[in-house]
C-alpha cells in the first residue's frame, strides 16, 4: 500500500504557537526528571520556561492535578514556511487556550486521569470579567485561566504545563512517530490533515499535529467525502485517542532507553512552560511511579455538556450539571475540602475586609453575606492588615484545603472574584479582600456545579452518530467512577484482527 500523503515537515526553528502534547508533556517531564540520574536532566530541567503562580498547594504523595493547555498565540509564528497556511489564518490578538486539559496523577494508585474542557465551554470568567467562551480567558493570562477553572468547577490545580507546536512535533518526531490505525480515508483541509486511504499510518510530529487540531474533519465514506459536524467535541475524542497512542509508543521505544531519553529532552525542552512549584524532585518521582504506564490504563473524560445560543447569537456549549457532577468528584479531593459533605453557605464563616475605600462597603456586603446565609467571622479595613496590599480587583483569600468554601462565596458576586489561596490563612477561614470592581452580591450562587451530588446520579452512555457502544444507565455514587465518557465524532479504531499497528 502506498503511504498516504501527509503535511509537507515544518523547519526545525518554526516555534512559537501554543499546542497542547496532553499526557505526552507530561511523559516528557518524567523523562527530563528520570535523565536527571545522569546529571544531564538537571541542566535541562533548568532551561525549561517556569512561570509563577498562585496554586492549590496538594501534599506530597497525594493526588493532584496538573492543567495542560495549549494557546492558540500567533506570535513567533514562521508564515513561511510550507505547511504554515493550516496554522496562520485570520487576525488574531493576543493567546487563547486551543486546549485544555486537567491531568489528576494519583502516584499511590498509579493511576491517570484526563478531563478535557472543550474551548467554546460558556462559564463565569474569574476577576468580574464576564461570561465568555474558557479559552478566552488566557486572554488575561495564565492565571485567570487557572481561577475561572478552580472557581466554576471546584477543581484544585497544583501545576500547570505548556509546550508550543514546535515542541508538540519534536516530542513526535522523537519517539519515532505515532501509529494509527485508520479505517477510512480523513483529511481536514484546515489543519492540514491528509490520509487519503485506510490502514496502519505512522503519524510524524507535522501530521500528529494536524490531526490533533483537526476540527473540521472529512472522512471517506461510499466513495465521497462526508464532513464530521462534531467540531471541537470530535476533536477532543481524537486527541485522547492520540495521548494513549502516544503513550504506548513512548514506552515501546524505551523511556528507560538514555539516548531516548536524551532525544525527548532535548525535543521539547526550550518549548516546555511549567509552573516554579513544580520541583525536579517531583518530576523524578513521577517518571519513576509511572515509568510502566499504558495507554489503556488512561481514564479520560469530556466534561458532560450541552449545546446554547447565547443572546448575542454565538453557538457554544454549556456544563451540563447534572451529568458534570460525578465526573468532577473525580478530579477533586477530599482532603482539600472540596468534597465531603455537600457545603451550604451556612458552613462557611466570611471576614470581609474593605480594600476599596468606599465608605461602609465591607458593612453593606456583610450584610447582603449574611441574608444569603452566610456566617459573618467581622469586617474591617485592609490597610489595617499587615502583609496584604490593596489590588483593583476583589479577592477571596482562603488556606489551600477550603477551596471549596472560598469558591462558594466567589460564586455569590455579581463580578466574581480571584481566588487566593495562601498557607499563612488560618483553616476554615475565609477572607473577602473587596475593591472598586464589586458590584453587588447575588443572593443565590450560579454556576451551582461546584457542590458534589449528595444523592445517586443516573447517567447514560449512548452510541455516537459513527460508532461506539450503547450501555444501559449507569447508577453513579459520589466518589466512584462514573462510565468512561462516550467517542464523539469520527475516530480511527483499532487493527481489525490478524493485523498490527505499532
């Protein structure tokens, strides 16, 4: 069979678009940490891009989430070279997140969970911004990402990960291609994808790339092509399909192997962004724990939505709150107080500080705290506490473990609030740092997704329009894993028996 026509390969030094590698980041890490026995990982992990962030501090040796995303910022961009059509189109200002992903690692279990967000999921913006699509919330910056995340959905994130489309191809390239297992011809004449006939095809860092972004996907079907109409949820089934692939190559090809390692270290290091909490020590014990992880060990979910018109016409999607509940318990954590029992506005005990010198501003949201059934722990002035400066927008200081109660009151503004979490705040405290940007105080708290089902959920996988498998409904408890979230759209499968790929 001839090999199927991909993407002309990209020069080496194109770099500077954000794209997400997913899970293979993080193998990419664990190999940059495990290179370290040699010394030569220590000099690497030292060139890596580190940014500063206010995170949800998780205890060694227990859960924690990692966010991974990918920016669709054109900057750096080589408009060039041959395949950067598929990759420069239109007038875009400024970075928004092309993918996110929540990685929950579980070192004890040895365990893996994915939950992908799809981009045009319709949420409250963090620091009063507004209601808009997530993945413009990079707009102002990583860390109102990071808020939006931990604020809607309760969901603690410990460290954060990004690489660019360079280091996503390198990473690729590195471990020799990815094998996929197409049963009909695809293309997408937007990303550049280009599989002109079925069978076992090798997917290099350029092709992988086009087939990651792949959102208007066609497929051969009784001798014409036919379009997948599931955008951005169709893409997000073919990226998980892609992680675990990728997976088992990188494991195949040896990450114990020293010049495999080398090769993946020196593939991705220069295009790598990690959060400056994340200690080579950590990534070393990861890539030991993990260093025998398969791809169908990966638990992945998309979290459960739902299509809306907004007012202004745009089509975008909504959490579907019933269905999200279950799936959010998973990547939450109970010994950071955001599971457990269902919090109600009455468990939490609210100090509101005035830090925007409006008069009796700190006294009149007491009291609207108060009528929402909030406990009021005082109120006072922040020029009056030491170490906390005044900021133009309206915070909610709290200690790492009351996530979940800091969240609460965030979700009752009008105009939202930062989250801060801070070691130094007493536990079961939580303090409102107003400013100028409060606008009001809601007396009932939207989105309601944050609180954990108190009562069995009913939730139901159905096949897709092209494949997968119908189950009967699935009683879920909080706490136990809800069925794996349904294929959407068109994704290659496996091998038909008798036959290998990879």
């Amino acid at each position: 069979m001839a090999a199927p026509r991909l993407p002309p390969r990209r020069p080496r030094r194109t770099a500077g678009e954000r794209a997400v590698v997913g899970l293979g980041i993080l193998l990419t890490l664990a190999a940059v940490a495990a290179a370290t026995a040699a010394g030569y990982g220590a000099w690497s992990f030292g060139r890596v891009n580190k940014v500063k962030l206010r995170l949800s501090a998780a205890p060694p040796g227990l859960p924690r989430n990692f966010l991974v995303v990918g920016s669709d910022s054109r900057a750096g961009l080589d408009s060039a070279s041959p395949n950067a059509g598929a990759f420069v189109r239109g007038n875009i200002v400024g970075s928004r997140s092309d993918t996110i992903f929540v990685v929950r690692v579980d070192p004890r279990s040895r365990s893996i969970r994915l939950l992908s967000l799809p981009r045009d999921l319709w949420v409250p913006i963090a620091g009063g911004r507004g209601v808009g699509r997530i993945n413009s919330a990079l707009n102002s910056g990583v860390q109102t990402l990071i808020d939006t995340i931990q604020q809607d959905f309760g969901v603690p994130i410990s460290h954060y990960v990004e690489v660019d489309f360079a280091g996503f191809q390198r990473v690729v390239d590195a471990i020799g291609g990815v094998p996929v297992w197409f049963d009909r011809a695809m293309r997408d004449r937007n990303s550049g994808l280009d599989v002109d006939r079925p069978g076992c095809v090798t997917l290099d860092g350029t092709a992988a790339l086009a087939f990651a972004r792949s959102r208007y996907l066609q497929y051969m079907e009784d001798g014409r092509w036919r379009s997948d109409g599931t955008a951005d949820l169709g893409r997000i089934s073919r990226q998980q399909l892609l992680i675990r692939r990728s997976i088992d190559r990188a494991v195949s090809r040896g990450l114990t192997n020293p010049v495999t390692m080398k090769r993946l270290v020196d593939s991705a290091v220069k295009q790598v962004t990690i959060d400056k909490d994340l200690s080579l020590s950590a990534l070393l014990d990861l890539g030991r724990r993990f260093s025998r992880f398969r791809g169908r060990q990966l638990e992945s979910f998309t979290l459960p939505n739902r299509p809306l018109l907004t007012d202004g016409g745009a089509k975008v999607v909504t959490v579907n709150a019933n269905a999200a509940r279950p799936v959010l318990d998973l990547f939450r954590d109970r010994k950071l107080g955001v599971l457990g029992d269902v919090l109600s506005e009455d468990d939490v005990a609210v100090q509101v500080l005035n830090g925007s010198g409006q008069a009796g501003q700190a006294a009149d949201v007491a009291g609207a705290l108060s009528s929402a059934g909030f406990r009021i722990d005082g109120t006072g002035n922040l020029n009056d506490v030491p170490g906390v400066d005044p900021a133009p927008y309206t915070r909610v200081r709290f200690n790492p473990q009351d996530l979940g109660a800091a969240a609460l009151v965030a979700r009752h503004l009008s105009a939202g609030a930062v989250l801060v979490p801070d070691a130094d705040v007493q536990p079961g405290a939580v303090e409102l740092l107003t400013a100028a940007d409060l606008t009001g105080v809601e007396q009932a708290a939207l989105p309601a997704i944050l609180r954990p089902a108190a009562a069995p959920l009913t939730t139901t996988t159905t096949s897709s329009a092209h494949g997968g498998s119908t189950s009967p409904p699935t009683t879920t408890r909080p706490g136990s894993a809800p069925p794996t979230t349904e294929v959407v759209g068109v994704v290659p499968g496996d091998a038909p028996p008798g036959q290998s790929c990879g």
